[in-house]
C-alpha cells in the first residue's frame, strides 16, 4: 500500500472536506432548503479495510457509483446503509410518497442526488488541484459492499481508498451515509504527486 505523511495526509482531508462543501452546496439547490453536510472522519484503508469498515451494521448497503478518469483515476461512490437511504429519499420528497411505492421512487432520487453529490465532488476536487477530471455516468448498486468495488478485488493489494463518513443534516433529520474514493497503485502515486504540487504551490 501506498505510504502517506502526516502532511499528505492532512493536505488530502482538507481537500476533500472542501470538496464536501461544494456538494452541500449542489444539494442545497436541487433540495430548495439548506442541507448541512459534515464529515467527522477521514481515513485512508486498504481495500479490505475499506469492505470491513463498510460491511458493520446494516448487511445490506445502497450506492451510487462513478468512475472518473484524467491525471488521476479510479471509482467515487456515495454509499448509505439500506434503511438510511429511505431517510433520506423520504426528506426530499417531504414524505408524501406511501411506503409501498417507495421501491422506485428511492432509485430514482438518489441516482439524481448522487450524480450531484459525485459530480460537485470530483469538479471541487479537479478546481483545487487545477487538474481535469472527466466522470461516467452514475450506475445505481444494491447488496453487499464487496461487490460495489468490482475489479478491485482483483487488485486490492495495491488499492487505495479515501474513507469519508459524511453526516446529513435535512429538515431535522440526521443521516449518515459514506463517500469512498478507490484508486489503483498507478493512480493513487499520481494524486499524492499532484496534492505535493498544490501544498508547494500554496506555502510559495
């Protein structure tokens, strides 16, 4: 696995954080009320850290995925334990669609609040960095959380993943879902040349 220092380390929560900001931002719009975005935990894990961490509490887990490629590649996704997404697909649309419909209705809102969350996230990410990223479209996932990292099992030695617990703070209503970066080794060496680059860059 890739090594970080304290520095690096710091430099990449704090880029990711802001990155946060900006997808409170984008939710906020689509929402038309302010939604409250926080993140009480950054970590950097293995892959199987990362299935570990995830795989806690609720067995079953829902997750909009994108991959995003340019000077730095890899898989963003946005992951809530099942029960937490209909929290929060029930906040958005102000709990006025009945339970039995709700099967539809909560794939179809969170891959529009994902591919919002994602999107502002990777393009808040690329502004910091002043480097480019271009993003897929999102794809909605369901089940255990090995299977959302694909190929990555392949791999997972030299795999990286960026670990965000992110707190939603919607009309009284607190949840909480995940934000998981995944890089391979090639990828994961460019982003922390290009996060070097950009503390330089500030402290000159």
């Amino acid at each position: 696995m890739i090594e970080l220092s304290a520095a690096q380390r710091d430099a990449i929560c704090e880029i990711l954080n802001i990155a946060v900001g900006y997808s409170a931002a984008s939710l906020n719009a689509m929402v038309g009320e302010e939604v409250s975005l926080s993140v009480p935990a950054v970590d950097v894990l293995t892959h199987d850290e990362a299935i570990e961490r995830l795989s806690s509490g609720d067995a079953k887990k829902i997750a909009v995925k994108q991959r995003f490629q340019g000077h730095f590649s890899g898989k963003v996704l946005l992951i809530f334990p099942e029960r937490r997404s209909l929290d929060l697909v029930r906040s958005i649309t102000r709990d006025a669609v009945p339970l039995g419909n709700l099967t539809e209705l909560e794939q179809e809102a969170l891959m529009e609040v994902g591919n919002i969350i994602l999107n502002a996230y990777l393009g808040s990410i690329a502004n910091q960095l002043g480097k480019s990223l271009e993003s897929s479209l999102p794809i909605y996932l369901t089940g255990e959380v090995a299977s959302f990292f694909g190929e990555a099992t392949q791999s997972r030695d030299g795999t990286l993943v960026f670990f965000l617990q992110v707190d939603f703070a919607l009309r009284q209503k607190k949840i909480f879902g995940y934000v998981v970066i995944v890089m391979d080794l090639d990828s994961a060496h460019s982003f922390r040349n290009i996060v070097d680059e950009h503390v330089a860059a500030m402290c000159a």
